[in-house]
C-alpha cells in the first residue's frame, strides 16, 4: 500500500474507532508527518483526499476538524463519491423505450404494456472512461427523460420531480470486461471490473431507477457495525 493510503485509511480507522458526537480535530499537518513518518506532502494529499469525501474540514488559523455527521453513512467513499461533479462528466450511448420484462415488472410495479426508458451512458473521471451503466426508468414517472438529464445527475432530476429518495440496494460482484465492453471502455478484453447493481428506491417503497454498473477503476470503504445476531445465526447457536 503506498503510504498516502495507508495514511487515508490509518486516519479514517483513528476517526471512526471514537463514536461521540463532540467536534474534534485532528493534529495538524506538521505532526502527522512526524508520526506517519512521512513528508508534509503526503499529509497533505492524504488529508485533501479526506476534504474531497467530507470526513474533514480544514478552517484557515483554527486546524483541521473532523465532521461529525460523517459517521451517519456506512459508506464512507467509494470511487465515486470521492469525486466532485466537476471532475465527472457522463456521455450518454443509448436511450429507447421499450416494454418491461416480467421481471422489470416485477421491481418496478407495472402492468406489461406500461413503457420503460433504457438507457446506457459513459462515465469519465478525470477525462478517463471508467463506467458503463446500463439503467431502466418507468415512462410514467418520468415521461421527458432526455439526453441533457442522463448527461447529469440522475438523481438530482428524480429530486427534481418532486420525489423524495429512501436509500439504494446494491450487490457487488467481480467480473471480467467482455469484448463489447472494452470497446466502450477503450481497455483491454478480460480486464478485471466490478459489477454494481443498483436499485433507487423513493420513500414510500416504490423503485424508480435500477442500474448495472460495471467499473474498472472500483474501491469503497465502508464502516460496518458488528452483528452479534448474525454471528450467531451464522453459526447456528441463535436462540442458545
């Protein structure tokens, strides 16, 4: 692990082992570096890379302080969320309606001949080709789906019409890029990739968006609280 990360996540670790809600800081730069063992510019890239994802906040004459309401999402980055939209931009490939398949139906709580939108788009992080997302939106919901939205941010458009966003349901699954893929992609055939399924889900319960994603550039952490009850029922001893 090259030392800028080690220093992210040791940070990260020491930031989430403190579960109270008083407002703290970190030591500043010129310590971090004599404890990490490290230049003043390592600290610093690794500290801009906590700023980018919202863990810290540095404040001008007063040091470097730690976000408190960081701790209320398990994720706490991933390759993505790490990015501000100014270095993101999507270039969309398809977008045609269709009828839903059983199972489209199924998820998104249609009749068979109700219209689904199908869309594929390119994302670039730092003007590099790193995502294809293949997504399904319901007609109904969102009937003047276009272009210029699936360019942007599709949530900030589902916000837009007035619905409100529950939470999201994603599996993750390693794959290989197939030859269709790369060509997208512009990598090779069998390159290794994350497959990320997504399912958008509106207060209320009602799906609006499912997306498959696959990324050759994925990495996340999350915080995860430990589960005795799980163990337990892992281990058959639940109820014992």
């Amino acid at each position: 692990m090259k030392k800028k990360e080690f220093v992210i996540q040791d940070l990260l670790s020491k930031i989430y082992q403190n579960s109270d809600n008083q407002r703290r800081k970190l030591p500043p730069e010129r310590q971090l570096a004599l404890e990490y063992d490290v230049s003043r510019f390592t600290i610093r890239k690794a500290l801009e890379k906590l700023v980018s994802i919202g863990v810290v906040e540095i404040i001008q004459g007063s040091g470097i302080w730690i976000n408190s309401q960081a701790r209320n999402n398990p994720l706490v980055y991933n390759s993505i969320t790490e990015k501000r939209f100014d270095q993101m931009a999507f270039r969309m490939v398809n977008l045609h309606k269709k009828l839903p398949g059983l199972e489209e139906q199924q998820v998104f709580g249609l009749g068979a001949d109700e219209y689904i939108w199908q869309f594929c788009r390119l994302r670039y992080v730092d003007d590099q080709k790193v995502q294809i997302e293949t997504s399904q939106m319901p007609v109904k919901d969102f009937p003047d789906l276009n272009q210029k939205v699936i360019e942007k941010s599709i949530q900030q458009y589902v916000l837009s019409k007035g619905f409100r966003i529950s939470h999201l349901l994603t599996s993750y699954q390693a794959v290989a890029i197939s030859k269709e893929q790369a060509v997208l992609l512009e990598c090779k055939k069998g390159s290794p990739a994350m497959r990320i399924i997504n399912r958008g889900i509106l207060e209320g319960g009602r799906v609006f968006e499912i997306s498959d994603i696959v990324d050759i550039n994925y990495s996340c952490t999350y915080v995860t609280p430990y589960n005795h009850d799980n163990l337990a029922y892992r281990q058959g001893t639940q109820g014992v």
